[in-house]
C-alpha cells in the first residue's frame, strides 16, 4: 500500500458527511483535518472516498505499533471470544492483574509498586490527585504553566490552556497553584539550560512559599503535549524530585502524551533520572482501546479506602 489520491482532499463522501455531523454531533470535538476514515493499516489511512493518505497524528499518540497490529488484533479477537464485560468491581479477571504487574515491573523506581487502571488519562490525573490526598491529607495541588492534563473538572483546573479547553467552564476546583514551567527556549534573559532550571525552581519555590507542608501533589509531564513538547530540564526535574522528597510531596509524570519509547527509554522519566511517586499512561498503553493507569508507591496507592476509586469500565 501506498499514498494515493483519487479526489480533492476532502473528497464528496468527506463533506457529505461532515454537513451530516454538523447537523447531529455537538459542535464542541474539533478536528485536525476534513476527511472521514473508512480504514486504516499500520502507517495508512484511507478515507471513504478512496484516498489514501499517511497518518502522522496516530489518533494523537495512540497507535504506536500502527493501525491494525496482528498481535493486538489477535488479543482483542481472544477477549471478545471470552467475555466483554463483567467489571473488575464486581467479578474480577487475571489480565487485569497482570497489565498491573507489567507496569509495576516497568515504571522507574526500585521501590514496591502498585497499579490502578481506568478509562482515559485525565481519569487518570484525578485519580492521582485523589491518591495523593488521600495519603498526605493535605489539599493544594502544584501545575505548570503550559500542562494539559485533561478536560474532566479537576484535570482542567491542572490544564494551563484557556482557550479552547477552560472557557465558560468555571469555576474551577479550588486549591491549585500555577507555577513557571522552565521553558529554556522563552525564560526571560536567555536560553542557558542550567540556568533556567535554576530560576524556573527558584520561582517554584517562592510561589509555593509557606504552603509546601499543605501540597499533596505536584504534576509536571516530563516532555508537554499541548503546551508545545517541551522537554524538561534534566537538572530541574531532578531539584524537583529532591523538593517533593523533602515536603512529603508527591512527584507526579504525568506521560500520558509522552507516550511509550519517544524518549529513548520506555519512560520519559528515565531520560530524565527520575522516579516518581505516582506515574500516569494511557493513550498507547491500549493499543487503541481505552485504558490508562495510575503507578506509584504501593503505600501511596494504597491509601484511599476499598471502593473509593474505581469505575464501571476501568480496566475492561
């Protein structure tokens, strides 16, 4: 298979079709081009008017092994031969357990690890701020300018972004404090990596002031999504890590967008020397299917009670 055109992008089926979803779908979801796909294998799509065009958004970072993967499909044509849904909540089964094992196996950190599986990543985020409260029984939580973490009530409060993502949406949950991401490109003075992390956690800190004994969590995904894919510096993720160690904080990644590999490492938090208390994926952890998880210290995990986090489908 290869690139091909049969008609002007987008074709009569694409429009057609996109004056039917104007008149039946919310206007709200967007979308980064005009065409309707009618199919799709590993790098290709093909649309309902015949072309077939490369694919470089992956259903934005999900389908890292490409559309149609024979060892994916195989999974999936396994488990529909099985069962569809019983819900981990209420009868419980083994592949469950061992996506758990494998992230815990996986994800930086020689300490004991425990996982929790839901449904999107910013279901993940609220339940790392969830996790995060429940152990320290404190309520601020720290986010960086330009963060995107997700468009549910509190992942929004995370998300820096107004428009399109907090407009008309408030107000927002209380307790969140906005801090400077150390974006060495644009820090006012120049572009010297060491010393924006330097100055970017010095802000941090002032910012933060008397309240670092009351923050419970602090996210930051180490390369940002929407905010521009920003790596961090390695020497301020690493000052980071040693502040939350010291306050009792939790480190969050937030590598949902990251995705799996893109750094060279499994983890972008490995590019970076780091390990985090509570580390949150989804997006490519499905392989097209919704899924995302919450890993992080078992102690940590374990700290809100039976039933307190959950959901019909998590996990499914």
């Amino acid at each position: 298979m290869a690139i091909e055109l049969k008609t002007k992008i987008p074709g009569p089926k694409s429009m057609a079709l996109m004056q039917a979803r104007g008149k039946e779908v919310a206007r709200g979801p967007f979308h980064a081009s005009p065409i309707f796909v009618a199919s799709a294998k590993g790098a290709l799509l093909e649309d309902v008017d015949g072309n077939r065009l490369l694919d470089f958004a992956t259903g934005i970072g999900v389908m890292n092994l490409g559309h149609g993967d024979g060892g994916v499909l195989a999974a999936i044509h396994d488990q529909t031969d099985r069962h569809l849904h019983t819900s981990f909540n209420v009868a419980p089964y083994e592949s469950y357990v061992e996506v758990c094992r494998r992230l815990n196996a996986a994800a930086p950190g020689s300490f004991a690890k425990k996982s929790f599986l839901a449904n999107s990543g910013a279901e993940a985020t609220e339940n790392a701020v969830k996790i995060a409260r429940a152990y320290t029984k404190r309520k601020y939580v720290v986010a960086f300018e330009h963060a995107f973490h997700g468009r549910t009530y509190m992942a929004m409060g995370l998300t820096a972004k107004e428009t399109p993502y907090k407009v008309g949406f408030g107000p927002f949950p209380e307790g969140v404090i906005r801090v400077p991401f150390p974006y060495v490109y644009r820090w006012p003075g120049g572009g010297d990596e060491t010393a924006v992390a330097e100055a970017a956690f010095a802000a941090l800190v002032r910012e933060i002031g008397s309240r670092a004994k009351e923050v419970a969590a602090i996210l930051i995904e180490p390369v940002l999504g929407e905010g521009g894919f920003l790596p961090v510096p390695r020497a301020f993720a690493q000052k980071l890590q040693s502040y939350c160690r010291e306050h009792g904080i939790a480190f969050v990644a937030d590598e949902i967008q990251c995705g799996f590999g893109r750094s060279g490492y499994l983890f972008a938090s490995e590019a970076l020397g780091i390990e985090p208390d509570l580390l949150l994926t989804a997006k490519g952890l499905g392989g097209g299917l919704p899924l995302s998880a919450v890993t992080g210290r078992a102690e940590w995990m374990d700290a809100p009670d039976i039933g307190a986090i959950g959901g019909t489908f998590g996990g499914n």
